[in-house]
C-alpha cells in the first residue's frame, strides 16, 4: 500500500511565526514576549505626546501606492504584492507600508475637519524582495503621523520621542543608533537640483552602473542612496540639495536643528540622505545602527506635505517616521539589553486532584488582584511540578496540599533564593499577600 502521508506545510519563505520564548527554534529571531514589552513601551511612549491609535486595512487599492509612492520606486516597480480581485476585477496590494494607507483614510473620512492630528499604528507590511537578516517579505511597522502641522517644532518633537522610545528600550544614541538628518527642500528646489543631477551624472555615464542609468532621467535623486561601492566617489562629487534650498526652506531646518541642539541631541547632517519614497519634502531624517550589518537604518521618516493633497484631499501639510520592529528587536538582542521578564510570579504545584477546586478558586482571587499566577495542569508529580515551576521562571511557588488545604492555608515557597524560609499564607487572607506577591 502506497505511502500517503503528505508532507507538513511551512510558512511562506520570508514570513516568520511570531513565537513565545519557550518555543525552540532554529533561527534567533525575536520572541513574543520580546514583542509585547516593545508594543507596551511604544504605547507608554506615545500616550505621553498626545497620539491615538488607529488601525487601516492591509489590503488597498493598487493605484493608492503607484499614486503616493511613485511609479519608479523600487517598491511599485518590483516588491509589491498585487493581484486581481476575483470577484469584480480590482486591482489590489498588500500594503508595502503605512503612510498610504493612513492618509487615504484621513481623505477618506475627513479627519482633519476638526484640526491636526497625531495618529499612530503598527502591524504587518510585505515587500516580494529577498528574505535576509532584518529584512522579511512580511515585516512590522511602528508608523507615527502628524497631520495638519506646517511647522519645524513637530518635527524636532518626532525626532525627540524617538529619543525617549530608544532610552525607554535601554538604547542609547549615538552609541547604539545615530541620528542623520537632511532637507530635501521644496518640489521647485529639487526640480533645479534635478537638472543638476541628470547633467552631472550624464557626463559620468559611463561610470553608472545598470540601476543607475535606469533611474538617471526617471529619479535621479535616488542615485545618491546607492549602495554600490564603486560609485560612492562619483555620489560624493555630485551636486548637493542644499546649495539650491531657499530661505524658508534652510530657517524650517535651521529651527529643527537648533532644537535638537538645545536638547542635547547630537546628529550628522547627511546631504546624500533622501529616503525611500517620492513624498518627502524639507525635513528627513534616519536612525541607523553598526550593529545589523548592511541593514542599517532602524527608524526613518520625515515631512511630506504634498502627498494628503496629491491623494485627493483638501492641501495639508504632514510629518512621520516608520521603525522596522523586527530589525529594531534584533538590534536589541544583537546588543544583549536586559528585557522585563514575562515570566509570571507565581507557580501553583498542586498536590492532588482534590485540591483543585479551591486552589483554581484561589488562583482567581490572586489573578483578580493582579497577581500572574501560572497553574500546574496535566497531573505528576512533586518533583515534576517542580521542575516545571522553576522552568516557568516564576519566582515564587504555591503549593495547594490536602494538610495545608484543611487547615486552611497554602504554602509559599521561594524558587529563587533558597535563604527564604517556607511559609504557610491563610487562604482567608488572600488580599492581604497578593500585593507580597506582585512586589517581592
């Protein structure tokens, strides 16, 4: 008889299962729990300077991204995932990141009516590219918007909580991650930057490499954020964006820079920095780090006042950030930072079913005080129990006997100092020690 049995399915390549700490695996990749106390940090954060959580889609309408993002960026032209609705024809993507989306929503119901916003998300984006360190076809986002706000201030406030959000996860700037900054001017200012750029780099032709002379007439800005050693010399000769900026233009980024400067936050002016995306105008700034390898930038962002009104919206100006989270977590576990530990407080060891029902009635008056308290479950022994609490991480265990249980108490024994004498604690009292437990 033929062997049926069918192989077991993986997840696509490039797209990673999030998994709690005690899940082996072979790849190091962030844990779950490495995940929540990063969405807790980002959420304590935020609330500080005013922001509100809202959610879009994941699937939106193709023309939305070849629109806002622009058709010769390496995104639309190769990383999207887009496909045909079957049901009426649609062309639809799978979001390659979050500032579309959130301002065709901001357009589409008309949130600014009431005056500018600060808005904030995360969750997943997907890019077809090839799968490396730091770098996955499905990838997270934490996404920070101002909208409505024209001036230097907002900005300098978004570079600044990002200053907070580094120090809240244990990292330190300028030592872990460095802060490089640039104005790309306004659309006129880089129309004659432009031209400069196609003339210089057409006298250099035959020193482009093949994505250069690609973008050289379509976006010949993005030739400057090459990577490719060979042209760095032929980069660093070219004509810089600042010469052309204006007076609004360099007093808007002398104001930033003067914040930062007042805040202590130092920054290297990096001319040849010009982001990912078409929107951008005046302010950008970047994150980046040592310590990924080639995947260095962290947290990227800057002003795009043009892109709510080029999406159909009534003209308002506009400024953000995106953090990849998963290069972020591995910068902080490439980095060895300590992390809260999400173990729970408490283990109860329960030493026959007999005990259950009181124990379980216990264990939710604890939990209801606000005590984590992880309960044994699947029968064994003591010295099973045992094994499991003190691999749980917890730092204290209950032990629920039928003695004990009778006379109306549980035992408190301590998994991780073996000077703590044992104790019995009264099961009428539970209130009382649940704030023991929480602090100890």
């Amino acid at each position: 008889m033929a062997d049926t049995k069918q192989a077991a399915l993986q997840a696509v390549k490039g797209m990673n299962d999030i998994l709690p700490a005690s899940v082996p695996r072979t790849e190091k990749l962030p844990d779950a729990g490495l995940w929540l106390w990063f969405e807790t940090t980002v959420r304590s954060v935020l609330a500080r300077y005013g922001y509100q959580y809202l959610l879009t889609p994941i699937v939106e309408p193709t023309a939305l991204f070849v629109r806002g993002l622009g058709e010769v960026t390496d995104i639309v032209e190769k990383e999207m995932y887009s496909f045909t609705d079957a049901m009426n024809g649609d062309r639809l993507t799978l979001r390659p990141e979050a500032t579309a989306g959130i301002v065709r929503a901001m357009v589409e119901h008309n949130a600014l009516y009431n005056g500018p916003l600060r808005i904030w998300t995360l969750g997943p984006m997907f890019r077809h590219e090839k799968p490396q360190k730091g770098r996955y076809r499905q990838f997270h986002q934490l996404d920070v918007e101002a909208l409505g706000f024209a001036g230097p201030d907002v900005d300098a406030e978004l570079i600044l909580m990002t200053r907070l959000l580094w120090r809240e996860l244990g990292l330190v700037e300028g030592e872990h991650v460095r802060l490089e900054l640039n104005s790309l001017g306004q659309p006129d200012e880089r129309r004659a930057h432009r031209e400069a750029l196609v003339a210089y780099f057409e006298q250099h032709a035959a020193a482009l490499d093949e994505d250069s002379k690609r973008r050289l007439l379509s976006n010949p800005l993005r030739i400057l954020d090459s990577k490719n050693p060979a042209m760095q010399s032929l980069i660093e000769a070219a004509p810089t964006l600042m010469d052309f900026l204006g007076e609004a233009s360099l007093a808007h980024f002398d104001t930033v820079r003067a914040i930062l400067d007042a805040a202590g936050l130092p920054y290297r002016v990096n001319p040849r920095l010009v982001r990912g995306m078409d929107y951008y105008n005046l302010t950008v700034f970047e994150w980046v780090t040592d310590q990924l390898g080639s995947q260095g930038t962290v947290c990227g962002g800057g002003r795009y006042d043009g892109l709510i009104e080029q999406l159909g919206g009534k003209p308002a100006p506009a400024v953000g950030f995106g953090l990849g989270i998963e290069r972020l977590l591995l910068l902080i576990q490439a980095l060895e930072l300590p992390v809260p530990s999400a173990a729970p407080r408490a283990y109860a060891v329960l030493m026959s079913p007999a005990v259950l029902p009181q124990a379980m009635v216990t264990l939710q008056a604890l939990r209801a005080a606000g005590v984590s308290v992880q309960m044994h479950a699947g029968g064994g022994g003591m010295k099973a129990q045992f094994k499991k609490a003190d691999a749980s991480g917890a730092a204290w265990a209950l032990i629920f006997g039928e003695s004990e249980l009778a006379a109306g108490e549980v035992a408190l024994k301590s998994l991780r100092d073996p000077a703590v004498t044992q104790r019995n604690l009264s099961l009428s009292g539970v209130s009382e020690w649940a704030a023991e437990l929480r602090n100890a």
